[in-house]
C-alpha cells in the first residue's frame, strides 16, 4: 500500500526532497511535521497509515511522509523508504521502557537497501518534561557510535514549542563537502548546468537563425536573451520568441 501511495503522489506532484519520519507511537511525530509545515503546534491523533505534506525549507521542496508508529503499522514502513535519502527517527526521550524498541527499528533502517545512502536524525523529543532521557543517555543506548555506514545527528528537541527542531532539520540536510548527490548540491549544479545549456541556445539561435535572416538584430537580441533567463519560467519561450522575431523583422 505504501509502494503505490508513493507511486500515485509522485506521479501528481512535484518532485521534491523526500523525507520519511519513523517513530514508536505517542513519540510526537504528527506534531513535528506540522510544526515545520505551519510552524505551531496542533491537535494531533494517533495517525492510521500515513501522512504527508510538502513544504519549502531554506531552497529545498520537501515531501515529508509521517508514518504511522503502532506496532501492527511498523512493518509497513519499509513499503515507503524508496526514494528517499534522509530519516528521521523521534524519540520519546520519557519512554525509557520501549527505548530498545526503538534501537530495533533503527537498526531495522540502517539494513534496508532502499536507504544504504540515507542520512539519519534522530529526534529525542519531550526534552520539556522533567526526568525525560539526556540526548547524551539516549545516544548511549541506542549505541549511535557504532553506526559507521551512514551520516547521522541526534537533536535534542520539544515537538510542542518548536525547539531544536530547526537546528535538526538544518544539521540533515546540510550538504557535505563530498557528496555530490546531496539534493543542495544537486540543485546547485542543475542551476549552472540550465544555465551553461541557454547561454548555448542563445548563441546558436543568434548565429544560425537571426544572423542569416534578420542581421540587425545580432548585436541587440542576445543581451535581451541572456536577461530572459535569469527568469526559468520564460526559458521554454526562447524558441517562440526567436521565431516571432525574425516573422517580425521579415515583415516590416
């Protein structure tokens, strides 16, 4: 069910930075993504199968799918992690008694072979309550050091007032210096890449189409051109516009 819910919202959405947020019910997970999405805390349930929401994040559009955290939901998570290369785990820093469960199903993450890449934050949530875990405690016993195969940041945090949560978001999604396939990395490259390829449209169009047909225009077309796209909405309009111009010139 997961797999084809995936299926269906990527093929009528947007593509964006997919994120898939895990944790044991009760953690603060529903609370979480709505504090990023409205940037309040909300009334939430107890979320039967999936919920998921996009929202820009610094240059980024991110679809974060909150998953379900009761137990006859968990073995459904895997069904959702294709495509995705960041997790985030919450914690409830006041559940010492299911901690080890929660070791478990991270530990159920780091083996899948959808998310041999991912980047992993976790969340130990409730930090507000008094007697709650120290992310320092949490960190112990779910043994994070020993996690060697994948990047990974544990974030101290209170889902109610919004605290830490922007500081963990940023920590996950803070490109490193050698990983080229980091979706700010990425989009970096794509931008000089679009724009490498329409500083060679522009010169083409010039020199094979305006140049034999309409001289005049040489020296004035391509600076108008080359200002067109700094905006990627009026790219496509190149082609179009180069035709009604020469239509244009041919005709007075």
């Amino acid at each position: 069910m997961g797999v084809l819910l995936s299926r269906i919202w990527s093929f009528f959405r947007p593509e964006g930075t997919k994120i898939v947020l895990v944790g044991l019910d009760n953690a603060g997970k529903s609370t979480i993504l709505y504090q990023f999405v409205l940037n309040e805390a909300v009334q939430t349930s107890p979320t039967i199968g999936s919920n998921v929401e996009e929202f820009k994040w610094r240059n980024l559009h991110l679809v974060m799918w909150d998953l379900g955290g009761q137990e006859s939901l968990r073995p459904t998570w895997s069904t959702y992690y294709a495509g995705s290369e960041f997790v985030i785990l919450v914690i409830d820093s006041t559940d010492r008694g299911r901690l080890p469960i929660s070791k478990s199903e991270l530990y159920a993450i780091l083996a899948s072979e959808d998310l041999r890449k991912a980047k992993i934050l976790i969340f130990a949530n409730k930090q507000d309550v008094i007697g709650c875990m120290s992310v320092a405690e949490v960190g112990h016993k779910l043994n994070l050091t020993s996690i060697k195969d994948h990047p990974w940041h544990i974030q101290a945090c209170c889902a109610l007032t919004g605290e830490g949560l922007t500081q963990g978001l940023d920590a996950l999604l803070t490109p490193s210096h050698d990983d080229p396939n980091h979706p700010v990395i990425q989009s970096r490259f794509l931008n000089v890449c679009v724009c490498s390829d329409c500083n060679r449209i522009v010169t083409f169009l010039v020199q094979s189409v305006l140049a034999p047909t309409s001289p005049r225009l040489t020296s004035y077309v391509p600076s108008f051109f080359h200002t067109l796209i700094n905006f990627p909405l009026c790219i496509p309009l190149l082609p179009i516009l180069t035709l009604v111009i020469v239509i244009f010139t041919n005709c007075v």
